[in-house]
C-alpha cells in the first residue's frame, strides 16, 4: 500500500479509510457536507476550531496537487568559521592549539612568546598587575607642637 497525501493538501499522509483525506480534514470534510444539507434544528452544529491550530487549507480541485512550502528559520549571519591552525607554520592543531594573548593560535612548537615573535607587552601588564596589588602606603605626616 502506496502513502498518499492528504485530498486537503494540509501535508499530512491520506488513508483509503478516510477517502484520501487525513483524521482531522476527513472529519472537518463531514460537518461541511452536513452543514450543507437541510436541516431540521434551528441551529445547525459549527465545527469547534482549537485556537491553537491554524486552519487548514483549502481544498485543492480533483487531480491537482498543491505545491508543499518549505519553510526554512534562519537566526542571522552564521558565525565565521574557527580555524584550528597554527598562526605561525599553518600546522593543524585541533584540540590541541595554544591561543595566545596576541590573539594568535600555536601548535606545540610555537606556543611560547619567543618561538612566534609575540608582539604583546607582558612587561607593563605585570608592573600594572603589581601597582593595583600593592598599593602606596603613607602614614600622615606628624606635627610637632
């Protein structure tokens, strides 16, 4: 037995059971065709909509198919992409990389400062690391009566 598509071109999966038709449009598909004939009560009975579900499409005519819309969410711009190679000889590193304060990333061989011509300061950021550590103590000064 072949999967066919909803009669209603709602995109669900149809059954011979239903006429072609999935669970819920074959049953929206039966209060329409009794609310089109003649009825005896004062007040015919409305089909209850869940506010939930939006409503389903029309019915398309016999032998056509209703084209499916693919909706795809996009959340902006991708981020770039993180290169895993060393700055200096190109080298693959993978998990291994050692990223440094210049902003570079090193393989093994070219993680210390002086194997990759780092061009960060680490002398003033020390001497500011120990200014605001050691702060200058003064006592007040006496006076002498």
């Amino acid at each position: 037995m072949d999967p066919t598509m909803c009669r209603a071109g709602c995109g669900f999966f149809g059954s011979e059971k239903f006429d072609s038709f999935c669970s819920k449009c074959f049953k929206q598909h039966c209060s329409e065709s009794h609310q089109q004939q003649p009825s005896t009560a004062a007040r015919p009975p409305t089909p209850v909509e869940s506010p939930a579900l939006p409503s389903p499409a029309p019915e398309a005519p016999k032998g056509v198919e209703k084209p499916v819309e693919i909706v795809t969410v996009s959340s902006g711009p991708s981020p770039p992409k993180k290169t895993n190679r060393c700055t200096s000889c190109n080298k693959r590193v993978g998990l291994l990389g050692f990223s440094c304060r210049c902003g570079g990333l090193f393989c093994s061989q070219h993680r210390y400062e002086k194997e990759h011509d780092c061009g960060f300061d680490y002398k003033s950021l020390e001497r500011e690391w120990i200014a605001k550590a050691n702060p200058v103590v003064q006592a007040d000064k006496i006076q002498h009566i």
